[in-house]
C-alpha cells in the first residue's frame, strides 16, 4: 500500500523543526516506517540548491525555479520511491511555502507557480499539511532568541512574513481538507494532543 505524505509549513520561528522531529517519534511509535525529510534539501543536489537560495541573492524567478529544481530532484529520488514502497515521509515544508514565500512573500504571480506545480508534480499534492501559525512579531523574537545568523530569507521584514503567514492561511482555508492550522502560541503538550487527534482521524 502507497504510503502518506505530510507537510509541515509556517512562517520562520514558528516551531516547525521541533513538531516535525515529535511527529516522526509518533509515527515511529505507532509502528510506521518513516523517512525525515526537509525543503529546500532532501537529496544531496538538493542540499546544494538550498545553501545556493538560502544565502545568495537572486532574481525572484531563478529563486522560484531553483525551489521546484530542488523538488523535483526531491521527488524523483526519494519521495516518491519511499511512498511506493509503503513509507510514510514527512516533510519540513514543500509546495506551500513556494507559494507563500515566492507569491505572498515576494510578489510572484500565482499562476506562475501553478504552473511550475503542474509541471513538476503532475497533480501530486501532499494527504496532509500542517500550517504552524504565530503572529509575525512572536516569531521574530523567538528567531531573534536562537543567536544564530540568519539565513537570506530569515533577515527579511515583519511585512515580509505577515504576507507569507496571510499566504499560508488563504490557502488553508481555500483547502480545508488537506491543510490543517495550529495555533504555535499554544503549549507544546496541547500542540501535540492536537496533532495526535488530526493524524489518527485523517490517516489511519
Ligand atoms: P527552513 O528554515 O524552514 O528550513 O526553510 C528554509 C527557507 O526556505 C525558509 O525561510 C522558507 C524558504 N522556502 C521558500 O522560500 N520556498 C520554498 O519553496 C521552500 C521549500 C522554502
């Protein structure tokens, strides 16, 4: 049997990295056989790609494109083969941050994106996304808080990532089914009841 594929998405700060790390425990635990995985990245060119857009400046399509060049490397060789074979892979972010960083964030036509979705994922979509949702300036300082050096997109502005989480829940609402939102400013016990109750009611 296929297996699932689940995306988490949110703007910087908002504790993706460390639900997505509790979710694969929980799958484990459940007796899942689950593969870890991450966006930009996920293959070793991927990984490449993502060191190239995470710090080099660039025009806005050629951000656009090295994302999807990336995916579809992504899905090539590992997505899809560790679906067929009837694992589950869990993603830190795929197509839903293209549109809400590339679009919401910086301006590019939706229907630009579309098209690059269509053509790199003929109709694949994740069964489930999780948008972790933090007002912009809660995320900004618990980024500000982790010390490290921030990435090119990490340096950008409260405005910035108010489209971006605007983007992400637009598209939520517009796709109740598959995209689920959770409140980050919640504890990580309640965060982690909730996500608990969303897998069991909508994956098994
Ligand atoms: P991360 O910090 O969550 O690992 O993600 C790296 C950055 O890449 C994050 O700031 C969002 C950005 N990004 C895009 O702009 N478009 C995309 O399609 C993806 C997957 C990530």
């Amino acid at each position: 049997m296929r297996g699932k594929f689940i995306t988490l998405e949110g703007i910087d700060g908002a504790g993706k990295s460390t639900h997505h790390a509790w979710l694969i425990d929980f799958l484990k635990r459940k007796g899942i056989d689950v593969v870890p995985t991450r966006e930009p990245g996920g293959t070793p060119l991927g990984e490449k790609l993502r060191a190239l857009v995470l710090s080099e400046p660039m025009h806005l399509e050629t951000e656009a494109l090295l994302m999807f060049a990336a995916r579809k490397e992504h899905l090539d060789k590992l997505i899809l083969p560790a679906l067929a074979s009837g694992k589950w892979v869990v993603s830190d972010r795929f197509t839903d941050a293209s549109y809400a960083y590339q679009g919401g964030g910086r301006g590019l036509a939706e229907e630009k994106l579309r098209a690059l979705e269509d053509w790199a994922q003929a109709g694949f979509r994740p069964d489930l996304t999780l948008v972790f949702d933090l007002p912009t300036e809660i995320a900004l300082q618990r980024l500000a808080e982790t010390g490290h050096r921030p990435d090119r997109f990490e340096q950008e502005s409260q405005a910035f990532f108010e489209r971006v989480r605007q983007t992400y829940l637009f598209r939520a609402h517009a796709e109740p089914g598959r995209i689920k939102i959770l409140d980050s400013t919640e504890s990580l016990h309640n965060i982690q009841k909730k996500l608990e109750g969303i897998i069991l009611a909508y994956l098994f």
